[in-house]
C-alpha cells in the first residue's frame, strides 16, 4: 500500500508540473498521429538468421506500401488504401519467407509506442495508426519505422523534412520532428514517462 501511496502522490506530482508543458505536446502529437502511419514489424525470435529475415521482411513490406500509396496526398488516403490492399502487403511479405516455413500476419490498427529516434527524425511517444508485421511466432525483437509519410528512407533531416510535407505536415510539424533541440526531446520524454505511469495504475 505504502508503495502505491508513493506512485500515486508520483504521478499526482508529474499530472501537476507537467501538465501545461505537456498539453501542447499531447495536441501535437495527436496531430502528427492524424497524419502518421507506422510500421512495426516483429520478428519470429531473436535468433540472428530470424532477426536478418525480419529486415529482408520489412524491405519487401517497404517496397509495396510505397507503390501501393505513392499517388496518397493525406495519411488519410494512405491509411485507407493499406486498408484495402493488407492481403497484397501480407503476400509481399510471405514471398520474402519463402521456404522458411514461417506464416505471416498483417493488421492495420492502432498501437501505443515510446519516443522512437531515428537517424533523420524522432516521434514523441503515444498511440499512432499502425501497420503490424508480425512473423510465425513474432517472439522476437521489433523494428519500428513509418510508412507514411516515407521517412523510414530519409538519411538526413533535410530530405526527412522534404518527406514529412509531402505527407501534408506542417513546416512546425516537420521542424518539430527533423530539429536537433534538446527542449523537444524533454518534451518528448515527458509523454513517455506520463504513459508509463499511467500504465502502472491501469
């Protein structure tokens, strides 16, 4: 009891200080979740040869999204056309698990994630419209990116920036997500740790 007296004046403490600096941030996120969609894929387990087919798996499931959304103005368009064609992106994925014995599934859904950091951008935590991979036993290790707007293949900020307002982000939204500043990554963490400590009491 004394522990979750503790957690609760905790996350009472964090609700309280926190919460005119992360109200901004929620609102932004939730916009960029609006105009988001991500990709995680999970391997079958952690074994080297299952984490390599993971990788071959994403750059097949990469590869047909792209073609199959490169005419999609909106997040909206892009979602509703992944929904319409999740057969087609499961059979991309099955041809690169050709001959493992391995089946795959694929969803499109919402799923909750942490703050990510990629090498071109990073995406506070929280939920996001989601395209799921998830290989034979997907007991292992993930790999996270996003499908829409395409900044999983951007190498730097600049061409992640050029990506993100193609994908109809904002130039706040796109500096938001591309700048190197520390106040976004402590605004971004702060989300994290907030829906950590929800989760506690959930």
């Amino acid at each position: 009891m004394k522990i979750r007296r503790i957690l609760c004046w905790l996350l009472s403490l964090a609700l309280l200080t926190g919460s005119i600096y992360t109200a901004d941030t929620l609102v932004r996120q939730r916009r960029l979740a609006r105009k988001t969609v991500r990709l995680h894929v999970i391997a079958n387990s952690d074994e080297a040869a299952d984490q390599a087919q993971k990788l071959r798996v994403r750059d097949g499931v990469l590869a047909c999204v792209s073609g199959l959304t490169a005419d999609c103005e909106t997040a909206d368009d892009a979602r509703k056309c992944i929904a319409a064609h999740l057969p087609e992106i499961a059979e991309a994925a099955q041809r690169v698990l050709a001959g493992s014995g391995y089946d795959v599934t694929v969803s499109l859904g919402p799923e909750t994630y942490g703050t990510r950091d990629y090498a071109s951008f990073s995406l506070p935590a929280g939920t996001y419209p989601s395209l799921r991979v998830q290989i034979g036993k997907a007991a292992g290790k993930n790999w996270w990116c996003v499908v829409f707007p395409t900044l999983c293949t951007a190498a730097t900020s600049d061409e992640a920036e050029l990506q993100a307002a193609a994908g109809g982000f904002d130039e706040d939204e796109a500096a938001w997500i591309t700048e190197e500043q520390p106040e976004y990554r402590l605004r971004f963490k702060t989300l994290e740790w907030l829906q950590k400590l929800k989760e506690l009491f959930s």
